[in-house]
C-alpha cells in the first residue's frame, strides 16, 4: 500500500480517485496506460472489496476493453463464455439465441469479485497509490482547479491535491452527496419487490442463464464458476434472509423453475444468502466542476437486464478517454460532453432494464389482466425473430 512520506505535505496527483470498485479501478488503470497519474482512495477495506458478492455478467465490451487493457489473462482461463439465454413461462423454456441474431456477441460470466480482484493486482504491478480502509474521507473545492481530498490512513492526515476527482465510490459514497442538491435533478423509481441471492456450491446445471416467470414470482439461474450456482428468488424488499431456510430456497426454486423438459437447478450447500431491494436511480448531471461521476455514484438499475457493472465500466472508458484527450490537447470538450455521453446510454440501459423487471416479476397489486398480458409479452417475444434481436442487443451490449 502507498504511504503518503510526510503526512504534512499534500500528496499531488493529476486526478483523485474515490472508490476502489470496479469503476475506480479500472479508471486508474486506463488512466495509467496513457501516462496519467491518479491516486485511488478506497473507504473500506481491501477484504471487504474483493469479498462482495455483485455481477456477474460481462457484456461484450466489457470484455473487450479489459484484454485491450491487459487485465484479461485469468478472465480468459477462468470464465464462461454464453452466446444465449432461457426464458421459462407457462412450463417451457424457450432459447434465445443472442450471437446468432447480433453477428456473434455473447456475454461472459466472471464474477465482479474477480474482476476486482485482476484490477487490485494490476494498480499494485504500476506501484502508484492505492489506499484501503481510508478513514473520514471527504472532499473540497471541486468547482476550484485544484480540487482536494482528505482522508486518514492508519492515523496519519492525507491531504490529496488534484486537477481533478472521480467519484466512483458507489450508491452510499460521499462524492455525490458532496454537490449542492441544486445542481442535481435525481430521476428514481423503488419497486415493490426484491431478490433473494444465494451461492451454492453446486456445478451449473444448465449452459446458460435461466430467466424463469412464474405464478409465484420470478426466479434466476446463474452461476459463477463450473462449480458455483448463483440463484434468485423474487420475494419482499425487506424479507430477512433468515426466514428462508435451505430446503425452502430449494423448494421455492424447484417450483419456479418447473418446465415440460425436466430440467431443475442442481443443488447442493448454500454457502451465501441475501436480500436485495430494486430500485431504478439516476442522477444528473453527473459532473460538478471538476467532479465526475461515474457507475453506482450517478445511476442504479435493477439487475434483471445485468446493465451495473457493465454500465460503470462504459463510464469510466469514456471519462479515461476525456481526461487523456485534455491533457492531449490542453481542451476540455470532451470533458464537457462526459455527461451527456454517459447519461444516453444509462438511459437506453434503464429502459430496457425496467422492460426487463416489469416483464417478468409478479406484482401484487397485479390482477388477471395484467398477469395475461406479460404472458403475451412473452409470447410474443420468443415468436418474433424482431423482438429477440432486440433483447439480444440490449442483453450483449
């Protein structure tokens, strides 16, 4: 870890970067490609990064970008290429078959942790500053041309003095709180249900993932690794984990997965379980002065439709982009136009998101009608050449 020499002198760096996620990460790393210097300040220890359970679905440019960038060498010994996807209603699973209908894009599964882990490995091989477990981290002067951050690190002050910060410090971070709420306008919706996440250590049972629609509430099979299931149950957004037994995940998923085919999930010891509320957010513009934002610090969206970790990755490419075309050029236009880039393709990701959820959960206030129509929907989709193609866009990036 980097240790600032003289915890009284300002630590002087060319853009300061708040979260070592994904995003923060990878934005360090592109940076450092083009010869840009950057600081990375992480609030919360480096177990606690790498252990997270999040995504796992790469689109296709996601991957790209990390094998142009170097980072790739264990993403492609280790993860699982699919070039389709299940949906499974009314007691049949239909396959969509997305390389075929978008020229070859597929998505690959590998875990964010493990992406964290390829990028933590890749800063520390450049020597330059990463600091984890940050204490009182804040900001200041960000509308200034020498925009500050301040932090402690195992008891010692560090004041940090860029040209510019990058807040990629997530949904609860302090970059986007840090800008006056008028110059905000925030766009959200909270949906009336959440997921039950599991890990189970149990091989894959199916190829691909398995999106499942049923009279009881949505369900996904996922997995991680050729030897790890990752599971999903639609439940209530403030379910306690705790009223989920093993054997009444493994029932309620036996149910929701039931088609014509026989097919089941393959089950074994559940190793992790929680329950995540949905919620659709977005927050622009997604600069303040000399702030950018980027991934979970400026937009969420519901993991049906897998846009998060690959939504923040497009940001930070972008934002690298603009910052190494300034220190090019002495201009700032690209800088100028981040946030419009950003935000239309967060927008198309939150459309085909909430399509997404909205298609194939069960709402309570739902009656008959509404219950047909989805089953229409679903018909319809998985008939049409027209409507799978644009899933599959959407779905492959």
């Amino acid at each position: 870890m980097y240790r600032s020499p003289d915890s009284m002198t300002p630590v002087r760096t060319q853009v300061a970067i708040i979260g070592a996620g994904p995003a923060g990460l990878m934005l360090g790393h592109l940076l450092h490609g083009h010869g840009i210097d950057s600081v990375i300040v992480e609030n919360r220890s480096r177990d606690h990064v790498i252990e997270r359970v999040r995504a796992g679905v790469l689109e296709q440019g996601t991957v790209d970008l990390m094998r142009s960038a170097g980072v790739a060498a264990r993403l492609d010994r280790e993860s699982l290429r699919h070039e389709g996807i299940h949906l499974a209603f009314g007691g049949r699973r239909h396959r969509v078959d997305m390389a075929g209908l978008t020229g070859g894009r597929g998505i690959t599964i590998y875990g964010q942790n493990e992406v964290v882990k390829d990028l933590i490995d890749a800063r520390v091989a450049t020597g330059r500053p990463l600091y984890f477990s940050a204490a009182g981290v804040r900001t200041a002067a960000q509308s200034s041309n020498t925009p500050t951050v301040d932090f402690s690190d195992d008891g010692r002050d560090v004041h940090v003095v860029s040209d510019f910060i990058a807040g990629c410090d997530g949904f609860h971070g302090i970059c986007r709180p840090s800008i006056p709420a008028s110059h905000l306008q925030i766009f959200e919706r909270e949906y009336p249900f959440g997921w039950l996440g599991i890990l189970a250590e149990a091989p894959p049972s199916s190829d691909e993932l398995v999106y499942s629609r049923h009279e009881r509430g949505f369900a996904l099979f996922s997995m991680r690794s050729h030897r790890i299931t990752r599971l999903y149950l639609q439940c209530a957004p403030d379910e306690s984990p705790e009223n989920w037994s093993d054997d009444r995940i493994w029932s309620e998923l036996r149910q929701r997965f039931q088609t014509d085919d026989g097919w089941q999930p393959a089950e074994g010891p559940i190793l992790q379980k929680g329950v995540t509320g949905m919620r659709s957010f977005v927050a622009s513009p997604m600069r303040y002065g000399r702030m950018f934002l980027a991934g979970d610090a400026a937009h969420i969206v519901p993991p049906t439709g897998a846009k998060g970790l690959n939504l923040a990755i497009s940001d930070v490419r972008r934002l690298a982009d603009a910052f190494a075309h300034h220190y090019a050029t002495g201009t700032t236009t690209w800088l100028d136009r981040y946030s419009d880039d950003a935000l239309a393709r967060v927008w198309r990701a939150q459309r085909f998101s909430y399509w997404m959820t909205s298609m194939l959960h069960k709402v309570d206030t739902d009656n008959a009608f509404d219950d047909r129509r989805r089953l229409a929907e679903l018909e319809y989709l998985v008939s049409s050449t027209a409507a799978m193609t644009s899933l599959a866009e959407n779905y492959v990036g």
